[in-house]
C-alpha cells in the first residue's frame, strides 16, 4: 500500500513525521513524502526535509495525508496542489489529514459534507467550505480520518493502523515509540487550558489567524461558484 | 541560546522532530542539525533530513542534545563522534537526550554518576556504564536531561523549555501544538502493557536488542580501562 504524505514550504513539521514514525513501523506501507519536485522542503522553523517523490512521478495513493501548518494559507490557492490532491483522492482508499492539512482538503472540495477536526485556533473555518467542524482529537467520517492539531497526528496514526491492521499491531506499535505520554502541565486544548493561556496563544497568532480566515473565506466563496 | 541536535544515519527521527517542534518555538533559541557532514541523513525509515553544520563548524552548543535509534549503536564505537560530544558537553548548560541517545552519552562517559533514562527495552544498559537506569519518563540530575523512548521527546522538552523560560510560555507552547493527548489504547508503557503486547514487541527486537547490548557491554569495558 503506498501512503502519500505532502510535503509543502513552511509545513509544521511535526504534523508530518509523527503520523510518519507510526506508520513507518508497518512493513505493508510504503511512505512517499511528495512535493513538485524533490528539492529539501522547508518546514517553518527550518527543518529541511527532502520529498522522495515529485507530483509526476508519485504513484497513486491508498492513503493520502495533507499535514499542516503556516504553509497551508498558500496551498489553498496553489490550483497544481488542488489538482493533484483531487486526482490522488479519486483513487485513494483513505484521505486524510492533522491540523489545518483538513482546510487544505476542503479547499480542494474533498470534505464538503463530511465531518472533520482541524487545530483548534483554526477549527470553526471548516464550516465556510460545508464541513461539519468537530472538536475532537481524532475525527473518522467514512473514508475521511482528519487529526486535530500537530501533536494528534500520533493518536490519528495509531487510530488509522487500529483500523488498518488491527488493534494488537497498534498496541505493539504504540509500546515500541513508548507512546504513554506524560505532559508536564494540564491545558494542552482549549477546553482545559487557561484563559491566561488562551490569551497569550491568540495574541501571538491573531495577525496570522486573521489573514488565515480571510483566504479561508475567498476560497470558500469561489468554490461554490 | 545555541542548541545543537545530533543527527546520524538510522535515529529514530521522532526522538528528534518531536523536541525540534517544541524548541522552535522560542524565539531565544537557535537550533542547529549536526553531523560529520552537511549531506541528507537518513532516519532508520528513511526520511531525510538535512543537517544545517558540521562537526566543524558546529557553534558551541548551550544545550547539547541526542537522539536515540537503531543508528545510535555504531556511534558508540565512533570516536569522532563520542569526541565531539565530549567537547561540546565540556561547555554546554545542559547535556540532553532521548530514547537510546542517553546511551550514546554515557558511551562518551557523559552521564557516569547521573541518574538518567532511555528506551524502556534498553534501560537496563545504563547501569553498564555507571549510570542509574531511572523508568521514569523525564529524569533531570543536575544539568543532565533524559527522556524515555521517542514520543517522550516530547514531554522532555516541555519540561526543559519550563525551567529555562518558566511554566506560563510552555504552558503556551504545549496548547500550541495542541498536546492533549489521548492515546487510543491503554499499554504505551511496559508498566501497563500487557503480556501479550510486551512479547510481541521483544520478539520483533530480540536480534537487534541482544547486539546492541553486547556492544554497550564492549564499550562500557573499555571506558573502565
């Protein structure tokens, strides 16, 4: 089975290669990291990763994965991704994403009418392209299996091999990257951060969540026409 | 602040992509990717990741870091290797790991005397080396810092980001990367694994785990000497 993760400037790195160390530990998936061509991609701290496939040469999924990050702003208006995330999509068993990777595929018409997660700052924008916004860790509507922000993209990983393989090869899996995990603070989401938090989280992202929305919102409003 | 992040052929690359994205988020950090030489290195999967300096022209580093992974076995035969980590250790404020990276430092007889911890399946190699083996997911002895298997990277690095910049920013950071997480089954530790899952995950390293301890066993004989 090929697995077709997108790789793209300015991604969040880890959206990618915490789904990539799960599903790397299953000797039927073969990972294609995909970018136009196969130059090291950039993630927006500067971690260079470099694609083993390029859009022409990449085989056609069964899974396909959109991570996410600053970078998605862009793609949403890049026709050549959309175009090749919509022809992978047509073949591909399952499509799926971690982070705001779920308004790229709604950008490309993939989740109109479907029920999906997003980061959490980004969440309610699912709405402006007909997408159910689910504020859950991991969403699973038919074949659409979305992960909610950056750090989910393990817990969807081992969520999508359950389904996959069985729980007993995810139980194994999740032992061996001793996935038990012990954060040193309660308020990872916003349902158990504090206001404080919250406050500080949004006043540091509030001039890139705006423009963020606004391309959420043209994009949206050109799709239905 | 300098942090400079060993890279090597065949890491586990979520012992490093998992720290990366907690560090980059603090503006006062400057994180550089290391090795022998600036070429691609690939992870034990075989994503790619590039270095941003060498051994050479490495900056010293303030907090010295490695990862673990199959790879870490030969880098403790490697004198290059276990030399420059002796002379960035010699003047960084703290000397860090996860995963198996802690027995990469204490094959550079870093970490003798210090409590530390490493992957729950090669914890008890510490002790070869004069370390104490500690199960416990983050353990901190004086300005030594180790995190258990992969994933824990993780919380490893929330819990150094808190004590040098203070709880408040992590708890900012830890809601950015929206890290609540919510394993799907229970058993991501040996402690609450069951019988079943812990045998299959030995019996699919027992070859692998048996050569990386008479290696451990080789060079913790011959750091004695």
């Amino acid at each position: 089975m090929n697995v077709v993760m997108l790789l793209y400037p300015n991604l969040t790195q880890l959206d990618l290669t915490g789904p990539y160390e799960v599903l790397a530990r299953y000797k039927e998936l073969t990972l294609h990291l995909v970018w136009k061509d196969c130059e090291p991609v950039r993630d927006v701290s500067g971690l260079r990763i470099v694609p083993t496939t390029s859009f022409d040469d990449c085989p056609q999924a069964d899974i396909l994965f959109v991570p996410g990050g600053p970078g998605q702003v862009a793609l949403m208006e890049d026709a050549e991704v959309l175009d090749f995330l919509r022809r992978q999509a047509a073949g591909a068993r399952y499509v799926t994403s971690v982070c705001t990777g779920s308004l790229v595929l709604a950008a490309a018409g993939l989740l109109t009418g479907y029920r999906a997660t997003c980061h959490w700052l980004s969440l309610p924008q699912l709405a402006l392209f007909g997408v159910e916004p689910v504020p859950e860790r991991v969403v699973i509507d038919r074949n659409r299996i979305s992960g909610a922000g950056v750090t989910s993209g393990i817990d969807f990983a081992l969520a999508l091999m359950a389904q996959l393989f069985g729980e007993e090869r995810a139980k194994a899996a999740q032992l061996m990257i001793e996935y038990d995990p012990a954060p040193p603070f309660a308020g990872g989401s916003p349902s158990s951060a504090s206001p404080e938090t919250i406050s500080a989280v949004k006043a540091l992202t509030d001039g890139f969540q705006a423009n963020r929305e606004a391309v959420s919102t043209r994009v949206a409003a050109a799709l239905k026409h």
